[in-house]
C-alpha cells in the first residue's frame, strides 16, 4: 500500500531542503567556537579553514558568551545579508529571526548553536 500524500508531501520538502545549496547535505565543516577571536580563511595557519580558491583571509569572529561579530578582511567582499555595519554582529540558527548568512563567493556560512553548548563561552 502506497504512503499517503502528505507523507510523500513531506518526503518531498524535506529532499528539497536537505539538497538546497545551503541546505545540510552542502555541509563542509563544524568548527568550535570557543571565547576569542578566529581568524577565517584558506591559509594553512587560519583557525577556521576554508576550501582551496577561497581568499587566504576572510576575516575575524570575535565570539564571546553574550555575542558573536564578524570584521571581514579590508579589501574582501563578503556578503552579509541585513547587516548595518562594522563589526558585524552574528545571530545563530536559534534566534527567533534565523542565522545571519555570510557568503563569499559560493559559499555561504553561519552560525549553528548546538544543545548545550553556545558558542563563545
């Protein structure tokens, strides 16, 4: 006997999410982000390494346990989507809004607050 439709409705949106380029199955790396600053980027000595081709420094994270800013790099074009200025101040995946997404290039990144454990602290 054949799911009902709202079981292969649901199958359907969730293989459209896992597979959206921003979605899970696009996931290059989880990175620890404990108090202090991270250097971003594609050079062998950045905390935070970024794939081959991307620029060699990206820029900073300052995570702290009250909130996390990004400071791209001068002269590095990285898009922040509803940012009104420097340093730029990070929501994680549980804020009520969404995560601030940061892209450069074709990669997109943000901010995942896993149970038990928010980052900068």
């Amino acid at each position: 006997m054949p799911p009902p439709n709202r079981t292969l409705a649901w199958q359907a949106k969730r293989n459209r999410s896992l597979s959206d380029p921003e979605g899970w199955l696009a996931l290059a790396g989880l990175f620890p982000l404990p108090a202090g600053e991270h250097v971003l980027g594609s050079a062998v000595d950045c905390d935070i390494r970024f794939p081959a081709g991307t620029p060699e420094r990206l820029g900073s994270l300052t995570a702290a346990a009250e909130a996390l800013h990004f400071v791209p790099i001068a002269g590095v074009h990285v898009e922040v989507e509803d940012s009104s200025g420097m340093p730029i101040l990070l929501r994680s995946d549980a804020a009520d809004d969404g995560p601030t997404r940061l892209r450069v290039g074709s990669l997109f990144w943000w901010v995942i607050e896993a149970v038990g454990h928010r980052p900068g602290s």
